[in-house]
C-alpha cells in the first residue's frame, strides 16, 4: 500500500487557495532555503521537535486510501464554499508518486490546488497538472547563480516547469517571499514578469512579505537559524506587476 508522510494538516486554511480549505503539509524538500519557516518539512522521514520541555514526533505515515478517504468525507463542505485541499509542504512533489495516487483518487470530488517551487522532473510535473485546478507556483529568485546560493540547488528546474505551466492552460498564481537582501530587488520582479506576461491563465502574483517569526522552530529540530541576511530588515517591494495590469496581493 503506497504510503506518504506529513507532518500538518491545517483545516479551514483561508491563504492557500479559494474557499475553505484543508492544507496539508507533506515532508521532505529538495530545497535549502536560508529563511525556510518550516524546517521540519525539509527531512522526509519523521522527527522529533521540542516544545516548550514537550518531546513530540513530528510527521507521521498514512497511506493513500486513508488520506483520500478523509478528504472525500468533507466533500459537500468543501463544495458549499467553492472550496478543497491543498498539498504543500517541504515540497508535495518530492513525494511525487505518493501525491499523483492521491490525487487521482480525490480529483473527481473536490477543488484540487498544490503549493509548489516547482523543482521536479518536467516529466512529474507535467503528469501532475491534468489533476490540479489551481497550482501556487513559488519563485524565490529568477537569477541562476542567486538561486543555487540561497536555496542550494540550480534553478533550471523551476524555469523549465514555469515555461511549462505557463503554456499548459492551467490557473496559476505565483508566489514571491520577499526576502529582505536577497531577492526583493526590481530585477528579480522583472525577470518574472517577463515570463508571466500576457499569460492568460495567470490569476494573480502574491508578493509575502517576510516573516520575522521564521527562525523560531529551529531549536525546536536541534537546528540554529543564522540568515546570511539582514531578518530585521522590511523587504522592497517593487510591484512592476500592477503596473503592466497584473492583479497583485501584498501578503
């Protein structure tokens, strides 16, 4: 039985998508973002975290069956808010078989959405779309060399699977965290509109603002938060978006 591991599912999620939703976080991420605020996401399997003196498992399994069977359940009232799932994470791709079984077994009964920064196979991601109504599509920096340096890995992935998705049909909203120092600069704005313009399918750009609380789970993992940045810093915000006519959210 194909099993998946998460660490959170958060009800009644307002921010992650149309309507009331179920969000739920899914562990593992190929990614090493210096401002990540969910640090126990980034290790696929489960883990302890401290709390307060309280030792607690974080991440648990559950199988694809078990997951879908409690979504469906909530199906009529997810429907009276246009509402649904969202899987995010980590990344819900990293789990790639785990969240195409499951999403093929919920997609006929409710609003499907994913979170992602877009760093899978194009092969995976392509398979993935048929079954998706809304996809959060993360951008953290348009600069490859930026991108490597923040996050650890290279960025052609997440170009490759943004061109993609940007021909696929598929509604989409991009996501930007604004890091103060890193990517919150008119160049990095500019490269993504130069992308995202003039795509039909382009819902909105949502510009979230640095969390200055992101450090804080960091000790909880046995892990110290130091931002090779300024966490104290307010971000820029250059909205070049709403200046070519793309609706924009400020988070």
């Amino acid at each position: 039985m194909q099993q998946g591991t998460i660490f959170s599912i958060e009800e009644f999620a307002v921010n992650d998508g149309p309507g009331i939703r179920t969000t739920i976080f899914l562990k593992g991420c190929p990614l090493r973002c210096v401002w990540c605020h969910n640090p126990e996401g980034i290790s696929p399997e489960p883990q302890y975290m401290d709390k307060k003196g309280e030792r607690t498992l974080c991440g648990y399994k559950v199988t694809v069956d078990e997951l879908a069977s409690q979504i469906i359940k909530n199906k009529d009232i997810y429907a009276l808010n246009n509402g649904g799932i969202t899987l995010t994470g980590g990344e819900p791709l990293f789990q790639a078989d785990f969240v195409l079984k499951l999403l093929r077994k919920i997609k006929p009964f409710v609003h499907t959405v994913i979170e992602t920064s877009g760093y899978a196979p194009v092969s995976i991601f392509k398979e993935v779309l048929p079954f998706l109504d809304l996809v959060l599509f993360d951008i953290k920096q348009m600069d490859t060399v930026l991108y490597k340096k923040y996050t650890g890995v290279d960025n052609h992935l997440m170009l490759k699977n943004l061109e993609t998705l940007c021909s696929s049909g598929n509604e989409f909203i991009i996501r930007v965290p604004l890091i103060p120092g890193v990517n919150d600069t008119k160049e990095n704005m500019l490269s993504i509109l130069n992308v995202v313009k003039g795509v039909s399918s382009l819902v909105r750009i949502e510009l979230l603002r640095y969390n200055k609380i992101a450090g804080a789970k960091y000790s909880m993992i046995g892990k110290e938060y130091e931002p090779p940045f300024n966490p104290e810093a307010t971000p820029q915000i250059y909205n070049v978006f709403e200046e070519n006519n793309i609706k924009t959210i400020i988070l």
